[in-house]
C-alpha cells in the first residue's frame, strides 16, 4: 500500500482527535493512524478511571466524618472493593465508548499501526508508505518504570494496570507523589488499603510554594505514611514486596509505580527530520503553532513535553489541526497556566508558579483554612492558599494551593489572571456568605492592606488605582 494524504495524524487519544476534528473541517484527504488501544489515556487509564476511583474512596471516607457530625452506626459500613473496581470500569466503558463514536465512518483513513517518520513526509507503518503534506504527531506518553523493577511482573502496578485489577491487596505501596502517586495514594487508603507513599523530593504533587507543600504534608500524613526525601529500593520477599528506604523497609503486597511519564516518541524517528533532540529525544516547537522547526511535521500533546494535561493536549491538538491545514502560520495565545490534583485537600496552581522569578519581590497574601467558616461547618478545615500579585499595583500573577474546593478557586483566579485583574479588581465582587470564596478574600484583603492606601471604608472607592473597590 502507498497512500498520499494532505494530512497524516500520529494518535488518536485527546490530542489526535482535537487535530483531526480541523483537518476534517478543511479536507477528505487524510488519514489517522493510532497504534491501539483506541479510547484514549484519559478516557481508559487516565483522567476518568482515577476520578471515579477517587469519587468512591472519598463518598467511603465521608462516612468516617458521620461521628463528627452526630450521625451514629457508619462504622458498620465497609468498602466493597471489587465493586467499586467494577463501577469504575463499567463508566470507564461508557466514557471510552463516547470517544470511539468520533472515529466511526472512517473507513479507510483510519489506520491501525505504529507510524514512524521517514523524513518530513512520509511515515512508515507496518512496512506500508504514506506520504502526507504535513504530519501531525500526538503519540501520546506512557508510565515510567525503572528497569530493576519491571521483573517484579504482578506486583508492580501502573495507571496502566491498576484499574483492571479484580482486587486489591491490603497493603500497597505508593512510589512517587506526584499528581498521580497523591491522588491515587490517598484513594487507596480511603478505600481502607495500608498505604505507604515514598517520593525522592521534599514536596508532593508538584507544589512550587514550599507553604503549601508543607499544609498538603500535613493534611495527607494524617491518613497514609509519607515518606519525602527518600531513596528507595524494592526486593522480592516472601509474601510480597520489601521496599527499603535508608535505615527503614517495608513489606507491602503490591507496589504502584507513579515516577512519572515517558514521551512516546523513542520509535517515532524524530531523528529523520534532521533538526537537534535535547537529552529527552524530543525537538524544539512552537508552543503557538505545535511546529518542529520549518519542518512540515507538528507535535501535540504528552509527547512534546511541555503541559501533560487534557486540556493543554486538546488545545495543542486544535492548534496543530488548523496549522497543518493553512497555507500561512496560525499563532494561538496559550491559555493561563492551570493545575489541579484531585486529592483532599485539592492541589491546584495558577498563573505563576513560585520558583517563578517574577514572584522573587511580590506582595502574597495567604488564608488558612483551619479556622474558615464554611471550611469548619462542612468539616473540610484544612489547607492553605496563598495568592501572589505585583508589589506596585496588586496585579495578580499566580496562586498555589492545598485548599477545599480548590477546583473552583483555581477557576475564579485563573478568570482574574487571564483578564490582567489586580486585586481590587476581584475584590470588587460579591463574596456571598458563607463561602469557601471568602477564604480567598481574605488573601487577597492581606495584599491589599500593602498597596497603596486606598479608603477606610469597606465600600471605598481606590482613586490611587482608578478603581472602585469595595474591599
Ligand atoms: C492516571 C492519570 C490521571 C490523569 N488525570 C488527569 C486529570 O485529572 N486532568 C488532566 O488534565 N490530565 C490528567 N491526566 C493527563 C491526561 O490524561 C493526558 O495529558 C492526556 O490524556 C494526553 O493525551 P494525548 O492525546 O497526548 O495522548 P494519548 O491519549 O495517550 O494518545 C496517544 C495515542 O497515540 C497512540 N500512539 C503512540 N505511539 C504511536 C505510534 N508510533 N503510531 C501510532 N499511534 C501511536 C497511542 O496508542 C494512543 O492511542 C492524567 C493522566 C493519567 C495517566
Ligand atoms: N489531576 C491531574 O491533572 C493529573 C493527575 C494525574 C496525572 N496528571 C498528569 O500526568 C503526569 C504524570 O504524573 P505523575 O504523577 O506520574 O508524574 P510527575 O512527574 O508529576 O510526578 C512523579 C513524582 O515521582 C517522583 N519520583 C521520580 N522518580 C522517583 C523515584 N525513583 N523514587 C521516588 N520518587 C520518584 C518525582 O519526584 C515526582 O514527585 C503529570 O505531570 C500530570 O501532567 C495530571
């Protein structure tokens, strides 16, 4: 077979099929190529599966709040763990299957296979030929696991293999506290799983603000052992897995892997292109049109490197689609930086990061929600968000979280950030009590009180900012 597109597609996971719903727009003449599995990493293994996980480990642990709030007998209640492995599956069906309908009719443009470049033009796939105009890779990543450790076979789990278990074991460890290791960490021991989490930095689920590292420490070492910092080994033993940390070791039944993600693009031969790799395999692009170079091939998605989340990967895949169909660069404005892991409390980033050296000299403004009102009457008083904006006009320029509902916080602030607001700006709003946004009021009426004075009164307009502000 010899084929000849306009656009050839690498992928069909969420990037993949961003790009394929512009080329589509655009031409007939392509083809999309996915090595299989179809139904995409978030969908199958990735963001819904760990998300309905995490929804069953936390109704679980709610039950362990009853006492708290007068409701007597939930200490009868148990996990049922291989029901609740199943329901995940079962909506994990559902959701891949309402990915695998924006593929159907495609005939013969869809094509299962490995690509691999073959120069700027043309990839090869199972020995087959297709030339293409322009390339578009979304490849995709896959979970590391360190050599040593993959002759544990069964007792080695991954995001991969997690959630086809049947079962789970009563002791697991978890290695690596990243987004995933904390999010999975903290469901499997809500689920009432002995958990021991190691990770070899000092700060969990990529927390930059060494305060909100701390407040996440402490609220998640409530409920699983974490151990920052270490070096840790893995044996075989008896019944199981021993895993050794400095003087310290561990025997667990299963270990969950969650060092990170690899860039699926060591058999990709980006090397064809002729343009320099880093130490990652992986070239250069431009973040605003997903290209490599002056090549005709785009990158999008987990593979390029740069932002392994859904929506930055649909986005990539949206930028790529409409580039590898114009005749002139289409250069996108990247969205506001956002994060968030699932955990209780939630982590979530927006905006600048703290290691960021624009926040080197920046007015921050914290609330601890130990002491909130809502925080303390739903029974979710823990945390810290802390919000970071210009010393000279309070403009915000990033938050960093361990906070409840910090889902919604991250949102409102990456509005703010987005539409260059300062913090009266925000203040300017309605807080309606009693909120959890009146935690982030207070933080932002702690910047406030550093900038320059404004009124006494609560309602007072800010003539030194030309804004009206009520604080
Ligand atoms: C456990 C977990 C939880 C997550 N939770 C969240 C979350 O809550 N929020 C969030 O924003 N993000 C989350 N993510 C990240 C998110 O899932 C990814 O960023 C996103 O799925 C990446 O999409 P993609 O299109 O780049 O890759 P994929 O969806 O992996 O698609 C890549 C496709 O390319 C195929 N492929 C690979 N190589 C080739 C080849 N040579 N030839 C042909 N086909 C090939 C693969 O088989 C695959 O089908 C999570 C990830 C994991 C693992
Ligand atoms: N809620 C979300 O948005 C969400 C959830 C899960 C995953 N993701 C995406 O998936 C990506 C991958 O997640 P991840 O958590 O696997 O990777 P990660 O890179 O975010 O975290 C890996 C962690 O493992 C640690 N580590 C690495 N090698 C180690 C070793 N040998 N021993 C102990 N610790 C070690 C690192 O210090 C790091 O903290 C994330 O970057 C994120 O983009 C997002």
């Amino acid at each position: 077979m010899n084929t000849k597109v306009d656009v050839a597609i690498v992928g069909a996971g969420t990037a993949g099929l961003a790009a394929l719903r512009d080329v589509r727009r655009q031409t007939d003449n392509f083809v999309l190529i996915n090595k299989p599995p179809y139904g995409t990493t978030c969908a199958r293994v990735g963001c819904m599966p760990s998300k309905t996980l995490i929804a069953a480990a936390n109704a679980f642990h709610a039950t362990t709040l009853l006492d708290t709030f007068g409701v007597r007998g939930a200490a009868q209640l148990e996990a049922d763990i291989p029901a609740v492995l199943e329901r995940v599956r079962a909506l994990r069906g559902d959701f891949v299957a309402s990915v695998l309908k924006s593929t159907e009719g495609l005939g013969q443009r869809s094509i299962e296979g490995h690509a691999r470049l073959d120069g700027e033009h043309r990839l090869i796939v199972d020995g087959n030929v297709i030339e293409a105009d322009q390339i578009i890779l979304a490849p995709g990543s896959s979970p590391v696991v360190p050599k040593p450790w993959r002759a544990f076979s069964d007792r080695l789990l991954t995001t991969d293999t997690l959630f086809e278990q049947t079962n789970l074991p009563a002791r697991i460890g978890v290695i690596g506290l990243g987004a995933i290791g904390v999010e999975m960490a903290q469901a499997l021991s809500r689920l009432g799983i002995e958990v021991h989490g190691f990770d070899g930095a000092e700060q969990m689920a990529g927390t930059t603000d060494a305060k909100i590292a701390k407040a996440l420490h402490s609220a998640l070492s409530r409920e699983f052992a974490i151990h920052l910092g270490a070096d840790v080994d893995l044996a075989e033993v008896e019944g199981g897995i021993e895993i050794k940390w400095g003087q310290d070791r561990v025997v667990v039944d299963k270990v969950l892997v969650a060092v990170g993600r690899r860039q699926n693009v060591q058999d990709i031969g980006l090397e064809t292109l002729g343009v320099p790799l880093d130490d990652k395999g992986l070239p250069e692009i431009d973040p605003q049109t997903m290209r490599i170079g002056t090549t005709s091939v785009l990158l999008a998605g987990d593979a390029n490197g740069q932002n392994a989340l859904l929506h930055e990967g649909s986005d990539e895949g949206h930028i790529a689609g409409l580039n590898a169909t114009s005749d002139t660069p289409i250069k996108l404005d990247r969205r506001t930086p956002m994060s968030i892991t699932f955990s209780s409390p939630q982590v979530a980033s927006v905006g600048k990061r703290a290691d960021h050296p624009e926040l080197e000299d920046c007015l921050v403004g914290e609330v601890d929600f130990s002491a909130q009102g809502r925080a303390r009457v739903i029974q979710k008083n823990e945390g810290l968000l802390r919000i970071y904006a210009t010393r000279g006009d309070g403009r915000l320029l990033g938050a960093e979280m361990a906070a409840p509902a910090a889902e919604h916080l991250a949102h409102l602030l990456a509005l703010a950030i987005d539409q260059n607001l300062t913090v009266y700006d925000l203040l300017r709003i309605p807080f309606y009590h009693p909120t959890l946004e009146e935690g982030m009021r207070t933080a932002l009426r702690e910047i406030a009180r550093e900038l320059p004075k404004c009124s006494v009164s609560d309602l007072a307009g800010c003539a030194a900012l030309e804004t009206a502000a009520l604080e």
